[in-house]
C-alpha cells in the first residue's frame, strides 16, 4: 500500500520538478546550425601520450581538454579517482542502511514504517535533479555557459514545495515538518549536482568522490543523532543539511574548455532515461509482491534485494567514463566500459551466491534460492551494462536514449495479468534486461552524425555545414 501511495504522488512531484529544470534558462545550449569550418592550422588532436596521435577518423578537439600528464600517471589519477568515485557512491546507499539499522531499534512499528516511507519519498526526491549532473558535464566539456539555478526557479520550487508537500504528509501518514525538509532538500541538491556536473568534466573524480563521501558520513552522523532526538522531522532536516553541507563543501572548477558545438541530448531526455533505468531496476522487486504469493514473493525478495546490489557497485563506472566519450565520442569505449561492466557484474553475483547463508542469516532468512539469485544477479550485471550504455548515449549527444527502456519496463508490468512463479518471474527479469541491453545499445551507439566545432569565433573561415560521424 505505501509503495502505491509513492508511486501516485510520483508524476505530480517528478514531473513539477522536471518542468523547471528543463526551462530554457536552464538549457543555454544554441541550435546547431551551419558549423564553421577551420584553418588547417588550428585543428588540434588528440595525442595519447607525446608523439602518438590517434586515428584521423577521431573529431578535433581543442588543446584544453587534453592537456593531462602521459601514461601511467593518468592512468593511477584514472584508477584513484574512480575507486573513490565508487566508494562514495556506495557511502549514499549505505548511509540509508546504517540509519534504517540504527533507528529502527528506538522506533515502534509505526514509526519504522513511517521510516520506511521516508526513505522511500527521498529515493522519488533524488530523480528529480537526476539528469542535472551528466546535463551540466556535457555543457562544460563543450565550453558552453554553465548551467545556473535562477532566483526564479527557487521560487517556482519552494512555491511547488509548500503547496505539494501537505498533500504528500496526509497520503504517505508523514509528519509534515519531514516533508517540506524533503522539499528543501531538493532545491538544495540542484546546484550541488550543477557542481558535480563540473568535477565530472573536469575529470575531478578525487574530489567528487571525497565529496559524496562527506555527504554520505554527514547523513549518517546528523541522521542518526536527529532522528534518536527528534524521530523522523528530525531525521529529515539532518538529511537535507547533510546535502547543504556537500554543497558547501564541493570545490569549484576554474578550467574552461574553448567552445565546440556537439550534439547534445536534451535536459528533458537526459532526465528521462535516468529516471526510468532508475525505476526499472527497482521494479521487479515493487511488482513481486502483486503477482506472486506471498511465500513466493518472500522467496525472490531473499535473491533480488542482494542482487540488487551488483548494480549498485557498478553506478559510478558510468560517470567515470562520460567526459572521455564526450569529448572523443568513440563508441568503442562505451562498448569496452559495458562489457567490463558486465563481467565484472557477474563476478559480484558470484560472491554473493557463496554468500547467500550468510546473507539469509543476517535477515533471518532461510538462505536464498541459488538458481534464482544466479539469474537476478545476472540480471542486475546486464542492468549496470545497460546504464554504461544510456550514459554513453547522453555523451554522444543520443537524441532519445530511453525509449527502449519502456520496452522492459512494460515486460515486468505485463506480469500482472499472469501468475508466474519465483523462477518464472526471475526468469522475465532476466530476459527483460537483456533485451532492453540489446535495443538500448542499437539506439545509442548505432551511427549517427556529430557536428564538431572548435573555435575561437573571430578566427574562422565560415563554410558549409560540417559533418563528422561518430566513429566507433
């Protein structure tokens, strides 16, 4: 019953958020129109080390985004960068683990439910700025202005946060001095994910990563600390000041590309992409307890909640590789980061198939089904490959990377005109995934054509359209 509560207040709160965010204020991208072409001379390629230039095939690029130390010394910033990349990625999720464990203890029934509820209306919260960091990278990496929270978009915001929120309070049974810091917590989260927009373009991963970690201790100690004092108001006001404090905390970037002209998938369609693989990654584990029984449902909960987690450590490969695609777009890398993806998904599912006692114990569970866990966790490595292809897409300028998306999602909902067993149902979630991986990757890497401009604009020759195809 929650979950249906959450997912009906979802269009009205998501859907208000996105139509802010993608206000042309917030988009101050040109139309690509005829491209300059330039003198032979200020052509610039990229070297992979001093004197190695790539193929011809590749686009210029301007001198600024390349130039970074040779070799092994990118490679380790490479390899440092996106470990702490990852862990702080993880930090998010399991700061929510650490508090739910801690304050479920010193909360009754009622409360842990209203816990519960919380939680889950900040994960629907957090896919409102969802597209805003890949949306803000893309922008720098071209040169472009910057994208730029208006004082009239924090008012539209607020306005929109205090008229929905005690509609959201009186559905969801939530205090609502808890939902209106929700809110807050929103318009707070916009300008921080513009900022790590810019460390993603910078290739700043250290500190992107040192900083979702911060967040991630910051809501564990205010979290823990509010919610023992003052239960779930308090707990959410220390969430949102867990968030202000990252964006205090984030450091800027005083690098500026020269400005070059791509093909740039709009906010509207950014956002759309990472809200569905968001959802479509939850989804089976919100429709298992509609369309099985309930010994059934439990069953595939003790496979797809661990499982669930594979695509959880493979999130920030993602991010790693978007300004290196978007600046080069070769699909090869997408390619190469979605099979390394995979494989190294499926040696996480490996790890917790001989785990699974364990886990079960630690739930106080029977041990989960080692067939069904194989395919979930299966399941979820083709999940994370299909996200590494959705961003990939987003790089290369894809126009609409997410329709494919609806096709798996309307897999798992079909499942509730039928009454599957575990294994079957697993087995949908399976083939649901692979299949969406197929489609996603013909949309997003199939060839299309990306207009390159690197100039400075008073020394051009103008011409006619350029046209550069995005080689793979």
């Amino acid at each position: 019953m929650i979950f249906d509560l959450i997912f009906c207040i979802y269009l009205a709160v998501v859907l208000l958020g996105a139509a802010v965010l993608t206000r042309p204020s917030l988009q101050r991208v040109p139309r690509l129109g005829p491209v300059p072409r330039l003198p032979p001379e200020r052509s610039v390629r990229a070297t992979s080390g001093p004197g190695q230039k790539l193929p011809a095939r590749d686009a210029p690029i301007s001198a600024d985004l390349i130039d970074m130390p040779p070799g092994a010394e990118v490679r380790g910033r490479i390899t440092i960068g996106g470990l702490l990349l990852w862990g702080g990625t993880v930090s998010i999720g399991l700061s929510t683990v650490i508090l739910l464990a801690v304050l479920s203890h010193h909360l009754h029934a009622r409360g842990f439910a209203g816990l519960s509820t919380l939680f889950g209306l900040y994960f629907i919260a957090s896919l409102i700025p969802s597209g805003v960091p890949l949306r803000a990278a893309a922008l720098e990496v071209d040169g472009a202005p910057p994208m730029r929270l208006t004082a009239m978009h924090v008012a539209l915001l607020v306005v929109a946060g205090v008229l929905i929120s005690p509609l959201v309070a009186y559905g969801l049974h939530l205090p609502l001095v808890a939902v209106l810091f929700v809110a807050a917590q929103v318009i707070l989260a916009i300008p921080l994910a513009i900022r790590r927009g810019s460390l993603i373009a910078a290739h700043r991963f250290t500190a992107m990563g040192g900083n979702l970690f911060l967040e991630g201790g910051a809501r564990i100690a205010f979290g823990a600390l509010a919610g023992l004092l003052w239960g779930l108001g308090g707990l959410s006001a220390a969430l949102a000041v867990a968030t202000m404090v990252a964006l205090v905390a984030v450091p800027g970037t005083s690098a500026s590309a020269a400005r070059v002209t791509r093909q740039m998938t709009s906010m509207l369609h950014t956002w759309l992409a990472l809200v569905l693989i968001g959802i479509f990654v939850q989804l089976d584990i919100l429709v298992a307890p509609r369309v099985l029984s309930h010994s059934a449902a439990t069953q595939y909960d003790l496979a797809a909640v661990p499982s669930t987690g594979v695509y959880l450590v493979l999130l920030a490969v993602s991010t790693l590789i978007f300004p290196y695609v978007r600046v080069t777009a070769r699909r090869r890398t997408v390619v190469v980061a979605a099979a390394a993806t995979l494989g190294l998904g499926l040696v996480v599912t490996g790890v917790l198939v001989v785990l699974r006692h364990v886990i079960g114990t630690v739930l106080g569970q029977h041990a989960a089904s080692l067939s069904l866990m194989i395919v979930l966790g299966i399941a979820m490595s083709i999940a994370g490959a299909t996200g590494i292809v959705i961003n990939g897409g987003i790089a290369l300028g894809v126009a609409r990377p997410w329709p494919p998306l609806l096709f798996g999602i309307g897999c798992l909902v079909a499942c509730f005109f039928t009454h599957p067993t575990a294994p079957a149902f697993g087995a949908v979630v399976l083939g649901a995934e692979a299949l969406t991986l197929l489609l996603t990757a013909w949309v997003c890497l199939r060839r299309t054509t990306a207009p390159v401009l690197d100039t400075a604009p008073s020394q051009v020759e103008p011409s006619g359209p350029s046209v550069g195809w995005v080689e793979l």
